[in-house]
C-alpha cells in the first residue's frame, strides 16, 4: 500500500525528532520507532609523565631551617655516612650509590639538651635519568632488605678523636608511596649503654623516595629515655618528609 505524502512527511519528523534521544532509534518502514542501546565509549587517560627534575628546581624547593623546625640551624655535616657520602642505613652505615649522580648533602639540628635533641641528615641523588635513579633505589632496597632485624654493634673509631660508642640495634621497614613517590622507611632504635647518657635511646627514621630522576634518601632522630615510646618521633618524621615531597612535587 501506498502511503500518502503527507503521512510520509510526518513519519520523517517522527524519526528525527526520535534520533534527538539518547538511545539510537531507527525507523521501520510503517514509521514504528525500535530502539537499540547505544554501547559506552571507553575514556581515555594519558598516564602521567615521569617527571625530570633539575639541579636547580631541586636545590630551589629543599627545605630552609625554619621549615624543619623550630630553632633549626644548619649545621656542618657530622653524621657519619654523610661524610663518607653514602646513603644512611642502619646501625650509622650507608650504601654508595651505584653511577655518578649529582649529591645534595645537608645536615640540621638544634642546640637543646639530649632530651629534646632534634638531628635531621638529607642526601639527595639528581640521576640524568628515571633509570639510573631506579638502579640506585634498587640499590637501597636490597640494602634494607639485608639490615639485621636485631644487631650489637661494637664501638667503632671515626677519627682521630672522635669513637662511635657501642650499640644495641632493632629495625624494621616498611614500603609504601607518598605525595605520588615511591617510598621506603627504615626504622630504627638503638641504645647505647646507660652510663654514657640519661637519655641513651635513639629513635631514627630512614627514609627513602623515588619519583622520576630523583631519589631523597633521609635520617630524622631524637632520643629518649628507655621506656618511650617512638611513636612520636616517627610521626614527626613522616610529616616532615611529606612537607619536603610536596615541595618537590
């Protein structure tokens, strides 16, 4: 049967009208409307870049004194691995760093008594590469992977006047990701004997960071007397290495 040209006219109207929906509509000869589900597109993300950071953009966002803490000078650089400019690891060693990255090395602290003593030791790697800063991570890693959980290390001569004095180490690590870099905290408490302080306990946080061609290697300690806990200092420590990572960014 023919249909009328004014039926087919509104029929086309029809299916236009109907194609303006979300769902796909298609017309049928006798100008019924069937609908077919329309299937999702998949959204699209571009992975995020790894980043390359310069000495400079480095150098310009580390952290000032007044940003570790209060009555925070820095200071000369004491800490022992440092001066053998080596990453610091457990029980006062440190790891040589495998290539020849550019080295940051700083050291802070404050003039208290022992009992509020702060110490805060940063050295930094600039790799010309994301992969020779994974070398050197991977370096680390297995270093604190390879720490005793539990170790007596004997007295130790730095020079000829100043003696690491005998200590007792327990360690534990711990692998995460903060403010978008890979992570790895090294935890630490050593005692030394009783007689030679009141405050004979060291809590020191190791921390270790990743992102692009950079890795921060850091040490935040303070001490205590023997039955606190190390909670707190841990926790200062944490925030002080996420307030230096965002810097970063």
């Amino acid at each position: 049967m023919k249909t009328r040209p004014g039926v087919r006219e509104h029929l086309r109207l029809a299916c236009a009208a109907v194609a303006l929906a979300t769902a796909i509509t298609a017309c049928s000869s006798d100008g019924s409307a069937q609908q077919r589900t329309a299937s999702p597109q998949p959204s699209k993300t571009s992975p995020t870049p790894t980043p390359t950071y310069s000495a400079r953009h480095v150098e310009a966002r580390l952290l000032s004194a007044e940003e570790i803490g209060d009555d925070i000078i820095q200071s000369a650089v004491r800490f022992v691995p440092l001066l053998e400019r080596k990453a610091p690891m457990c029980a006062l060693s440190g790891v040589t760093l495998p290539g020849n990255p550019k080295l940051i090395i700083r050291q802070f602290g404050n003039r208290a008594e022992p009992k509020d003593e702060i110490r805060y030791a940063q050295l930094i790697a600039l790799y010309p590469d994301a992969r020779q800063a994974r070398s050197g991570f991977e370096e680390i890693r297995k270093k604190v992977q390879a720490c005793p959980e539990k170790q007596h290390v004997p007295p130790r001569r730095i020079s000829a006047k100043s003696t690491l004095l005998a200590h007792d180490d327990t360690w534990s690590y711990t692998e995460d990701s903060i403010a978008g870099w890979e992570h790895i905290r090294g935890s630490e408490k050593q005692v030394t004997p009783r007689r030679s302080t009141k405050y004979n306990v060291f809590y020191r946080m190791h921390d270790y960071a990743l992102r692009g061609n950079v890795v921060i290697t850091s040490a935040y300690w303070e001490r205590t007397e023997p039955d606190e806990s190390g909670d707190p200092i841990a926790k200062r420590a944490t925030d002080l290495l996420i307030k230096q990572l965002r810097k970063l960014g």
